[in-house]
C-alpha cells in the first residue's frame, strides 16, 4: 500500500494530468490558485467541470509516519467533540447490515472500527494500515486483525471495503482502486469518503483565507460527489449511493466567517447547539458538504453472476 501512496518528484503537469485515474485524464485544467498550506511552492489545478482538483507539483509524503493536519494543529478536543465518527456511522449503517466482514484501509486510531464492532459485535474486523505511529492505538484492539499491505491480503474477500479520508492522498487512485476490487467479497460494497470541493465554506460562503486553508500538500487530488462517480464508473463499480456528509457545523462555520480560523468556539457552540443538526440537514439538502460519502458495488462481479 505505500507504493501506492507515494509517488516520485520530477513529472511535468502534463504527465501528471494523463497518469489522472479515467476519465480525468480527457479534462482539461486550468490554474485555480497559487500556494496551499504548508505549500507556498505548490499550485492547484482545477478542470473544466469543476469538480475535481490536482496539486503541482505532486508532493511526496512517507505515510508511515504521517501526522493528521488535527493533530498539528492540536485540535484532537475539537475533533472528538464533533463527533464525526458517529455521524459517519449513522449515515452509512444501513449500507453495513448483513455484512460479516469488514475492512477499514487507513484505520489511524480505530475509532470507526470500535464504533462498528460496538454496533455488531459478530463483524469480523479488519485494518489495513501504514502508518506506524498509530499502531499502539490500534494494537489495544484484541479483536482486530491488522495488515500493513494488501499483498497479505491476497487470500481474504470482505463483504464491506471502507476508506475515509484515505483517496485523496493516494497517488495513484486506478491501482489503488483494483486493490480494493481484489479484497471486495462477492456482493460486497466500498464505502468511502473524501473531502468535496462542495464544501460550503467553499462555494456558499466563499471564505478566502478557509480556501487557502483547505489546499493542503497532504492531499494531492481533491474530489465530488461528480468526479469520484466518475471514476468508479470507469473502473468497473457502479455507484450505488451517494450521501452528503457535513461534518462540521454552524459553530465551526460562524467562526470561520468571524475570526477566519478552524478549531470552531466554545461559546458559539453552546449557543447555537439546538438548532446545529437542523443547519447540517439544510446545508447538506441545499447539494453543499465538507465531505462526500460514496457506496459502490464491483459492476464485473454483478454482470458475472446475472450472467451478462
């Protein structure tokens, strides 16, 4: 897996858009804007449609020691507060029954793996992680099987294959995609999720210092509900649900548009509490969200076993 995560320095903007996963590679892109954070050197490309984003030039990361962006920026408090696993669980729960199996690539700490097993304590579960600086946290799970490449998992099949906040890092998105294919059970689903450059401090509220925050080197590739459908589509999968998922709320967006600054603000929060699910519910049906959650099952394996 940190094959596919890592990609050498040197490629022109050129090579770079034709390597884009089908069909991003016919787009044509035009430059967005200059710097990202931590990146003042790197620039953002974005294509015609609007959907999809690139990073030139490709920065390279070693993600067996990768710090999260929360955990630089010491908002671990803020992230737990927000409950974000919860809400991740509760959208996708329905996606989950009469699964056995499950897989987590990029598991980090294994909270949404606990929150899973807390859910159905049959579930077979499994992680699939690089990072080496996690592994304490993921080790003081008994019941977790734990992989570091998917060339230990030649021999498993899992009904359920989930990524979150895992794609947009990956440099090479089409085999990293036939991986997951090759550890998907029959019938099984890929439920992901990524960042989405719909994003309402994006494209509602149009904040420019939240836009210079949210470019980051950490994230090569930036996708939508359109582009990630896309490239499912021409590798195989077809989609079969996509969900909106705003992770962060009114607190978090009223300090943005206040004090142009993440970490959101105690008071705001306590004061606006009783109406933030409803906020979120509203952004999200008004087609605005900081992420996206795709489910997709493997189109070859539906049409093998209908017999088309």
């Amino acid at each position: 897996m940190a094959e596919l995560l890592r990609r050498e320095a040197g490629p022109s903007l050129e090579q770079v858009i034709r390597a884009l996963p089908a069909p991003l590679g016919e787009d044509a892109f035009a430059l967005y804007r200059k710097g990202v954070d931590g990146g003042a050197d790197i620039s953002v490309y974005m294509n015609d449609r609007k959907d999809f984003a690139l990073l030139f030039p490709q920065p390279a990361f070693d993600y067996a020691q990768y710090e999260p962006r929360f955990k630089q920026l010491k908002l671990e408090g803020y992230r737990k507060r927000n409950q974000v696993v919860e809400s991740r669980f509760k959208k996708i729960e329905s996606y989950c029954e009469g699964a056995v199996s499950l897989l987590e690539i990029g598991s980090f700490d294994g909270g949404f793996l606990e929150h899973a097993r807390q859910h159905d304590g049959r579930l077979r579960l499994a992680s699939l992680e690089v990072d080496a600086q996690s592994r304490p946290d993921r080790d003081r799970l008994p019941w977790l099987d734990q992989y570091s490449d998917f060339s230990q998992l030649k021999d498993h099949r899992f009904d359920r294959v989930c990524f979150f906040h895992v794609l947009e890092h990956v440099a090479e998105p089409a085999g990293f995609l036939d991986c997951c294919r090759a550890v998907l059970a029959p019938g099984g689903r890929l439920i992901m999720e990524v960042p989405s450059l719909d994003d309402p401090l994006l494209k509602l509220y149009a904040v420019p210092e939240y836009e210079e925050f949210y470019f980051q080197r950490q994230h090569p590739y930036v996708y939508s509900a359109s582009s990630l459908g896309r490239v499912l589509e021409a590798h195989g999968f077809r989609v079969e649900r996509c969900l909106p998922h705003q992770r962060y709320g009114l607190e978090n967006h009223l300090t943005w548009l206040r004090r142009r600054r993440p970490g959101g603000d105690e008071a705001l929060r306590t004061l606006f509490a009783p109406m933030d699910a409803a906020y979120r519910a509203q952004i999200e049906a008004a087609g605005f969200a900081d992420a996206v959650i795709v489910v997709a099952v493997d189109q070859r394996a539906e049409s093998a076993r209908s017999g088309r």
